[in-house]
C-alpha cells in the first residue's frame, strides 16, 4: 500500500511539474506569437528602393516540382533580380529542365555541377556555388520546391530594407498529405517554434537564431563575411546553421510567417518524410546519444504520458492531467495556426509525439550502425559530419 501511495505522490509532482512548464511554454508561444509579423501584411517596396536580388535554387535529382517552382520565382513582380539554378549531379531531366527555362528567360542562369569536393555536404556545395556567383546586394537562397506568390520578393525587400536587416528567414506553408504525417508535423513544428522562439530572434541580446531552407534572404556583403557556407560545410541542418552563423557574427536578423504567400512540398508520403528525415533528426540532437535518449523521455512524460493518464487514473490526479492536456492542446493549436497547419491536427498530438520518438531513435541507431548519412545518393561519415561545429 505505501508503495502505491509514493507512486501515486511521484506521478502527481509530475503532473503538477507538467502543467507549469505547459502553462509557460503555452503562454511563451501565445505571447510571441503575436509579435510575429505576417508576409502578406508588409507593403512592396518601390521600384527606386529595391536593391537587386540573386535568387540562389540549388537542386538535385528534382524534376517532380522545379518546374512550378521556378516559374513562380520568374514571375516575381520585381524590378531587379537574377535566379542562379545550381543543377547539382542530378540524374534525372533537372539539368534539362533548367536548360530549356534558361534559354526562355535571360534573368535565369544555371550552374551544372559534375563533382563534389571532399568536406562539402551536396546541397551547401550547391549554395556555396550560387552565393560566389551572385551579383546582387542581397541574397535569396531557397529550395527547388518552394512556390511564392508573386509579390513576395518585394515584400520581403520592404521589410528587409525598412529594417536594416542582414538576414530575413521567413516560413512557408508546408501542405503534406496522410494522418501519420500530419500528425508529427504538428509536434514537430510546435517543438520548432519552442527551440528557435523566432519572435526573439532579433534580439541581439538573445542567443536565438533562425534560418528556414525555404527563404532565406541575406545581404551578400554579411554572408561574405561570415566565410559564406564554408564554416557550415557539413551541416545537414545548413538553414538553420546559416541563421546560427550570421547571428554569431553580429549581424541582425528577424523572421516573418509567410504561410499565405509561401508554399513548400515537405514530402508527399509518411515513407518519404521518414527517409527524408534520417539525413538530419540525430544531427539536431548534436549527434548525441543521451541528448535523444533524454528528447525522448522528456516526450514520453510530458507529451503522451498526460493523455494517457487522463483514461487510467481518477481523482486529483486525472484532474492535474487533463488541465495539462487543454493546456498542451492550446499551445500546440496557436502554433498550428501561425504555420498554417490545421488546428484539429493537434489532437493528434500523443500519435505525433510517438511517431517523433520512433523518427528520432530510428535516426540515431541508423545513422550510427552505417556510420553516416546518406543523402541525395552520397554518403557522409559520421565523423565528419560531427567535426562541423559551430
């Protein structure tokens, strides 16, 4: 009987503990969310103020949606801009695809590239490539999938310029089809928002950083100096890496949702998002074992274990739980809203964080029983992967 009274008493503190940081972190995404500024609501700069663009796209092997994508990007409204595709090794009709957009449209210029150094990841290679071949003041590096309403150039300059930024990262809408898919990136993009807090990221008193691979726009002077992305050279996570390392060098960025005027194809399938993911969840975790064993357990307790609780336990303690289950519920659907994700996804939310754990540790034992990754055909060791720290 004593040890069902101390089981008892240890699961209340938890439940108790949860509800705190739930409120916290619930109040923290409901307050922050607010000072996020929207793309759609920043006026278009004028054609006398608009400094000139390069649009940097590298891809590899993506036939399937440069085509839409890229139109999107030559239809800017904008007065001055370049679009530099880097076809990266691709064995498909991408380089082809790029070719014959090229010779249609003289803002356009592709970059084919047959071969990868030693130390570079494809895709930062790719944007390297881009950024030294730029001729702009500022530089767009985005993803071969991301369709943009036709103003968003011009948008993102107004608030870029009005600002004196160095750096703008702003979210798109990230439509993916299925249950299981939606489901995790409900968890996934609240877990985002509460690791970055992009409404402190221009702060420079703040140690939060941001960077989004769908845009992100930077003064080319300010990624010349940061070194361009050869301190990231074997970042997996070469976004958000590329925010951490323009932060680190003083320079000032900020970030917008831009869920109304951005669209990105994250994966088509389950199966696709959960091979797509192996390249960079252990990477997130700093590669480190205990760092996932500990994501892991902090979402068992605090993410499933409530839901779970609220069928198996009665008195006090249910209540405790199901204060924390509203709670989780409505911190989790403020941000949905924000990053134009279906609120009702979010009663998902114990399926999201189950699906999490098991990306997460298949990441990990995948990665370390192959000793790397493999990505867009190309293998990378775990060790070299590791010595890139920032």
């Amino acid at each position: 009987m004593r040890d069902i009274e101390e089981v008892h008493i240890l699961l209340l503190a938890v439940a108790i503990a949860t509800l705190v940081l739930t409120l916290v972190a619930a109040t923290e995404i409901s307050l922050g969310a607010r000072k996020l500024a929207h793309l759609e609501d920043i006026p278009p700069i004028a054609d006398n103020a608009a400094p000139r663009i390069s649009v940097v796209i590298p891809a590899c092997n993506e036939e399937r949606g440069i085509g839409e994508a890229l139109q999107s990007v030559l239809s800017q409204d904008y007065p001055d801009f370049e679009v530099i595709a880097i076809d990266d090794r691709s064995n498909d009709r991408t380089g082809a695809i790029l070719d014959s957009e090229a010779a249609r449209h003289a803002a356009l210029r592709v970059i084919h590239l047959r071969a990868l150094p030693a130390g570079w990841l494809g895709k930062n290679h790719a944007l390297q490539k881009g950024g030294e071949a730029a001729t702009g003041s500022h530089i767009l590096f985005t993803d071969a999938d991301v369709v943009m309403d036709p103003s968003v150039l011009r948008r993102a300059a107004f608030y870029m310029e009005s600002n004196r930024l160095d750096h703008l990262a702003i979210a798109p809408r990230a439509p993916i089809p299925g249950f299981l898919s939606n489901a995790f990136l409900a968890v996934f993009a609240t877990m985002f928002a509460l690791y970055t807090k992009p409404w402190k990221v221009s702060d420079p008193n703040s140690r939060h950083h941001i960077g989004i691979g769908a845009f992100n726009l930077v003064r080319a002077e300010a990624w010349r100096k940061a070194g361009g992305h050869v301190p990231i050279a074997m970042r997996p996570d070469d976004d958000l890496s590329l925010g951490k390392l323009l932060k680190l060098r003083g320079f000032r960025p900020d970030f917008l949702l831009g869920t109304e005027l951005l669209t990105v194809e994250w994966y088509q399938s389950f199966a696709e998002m959960r091979r797509g993911l192996m390249k960079n969840l252990f990477s997130a975790a700093g590669y480190s074992i205990p760092a996932v064993l500990l994501g892991c357990v902090f979402q068992l307790v605090f993410l499933v274990w409530p839901f779970a609780a609220v069928f198996v336990t009665r008195g006090l303690l249910q209540d405790f739980n199901l204060a924390v289950v509203a709670a989780l519920l409505a911190a989790f659907a403020v941000n949905a809203e924000n990053m134009g994700i279906r609120r009702w996804w979010c009663l998902a939310l114990p399926v999201g964080s189950l699906i999490g754990i098991y990306l997460m540790l298949r990441a990990m034992i995948v990665n370390l029983a192959s000793g790397g990754i493999e990505w867009r055909g190309t293998r990378y060791s775990l060790a070299e992967l590791r010595a890139n720290r920032l």
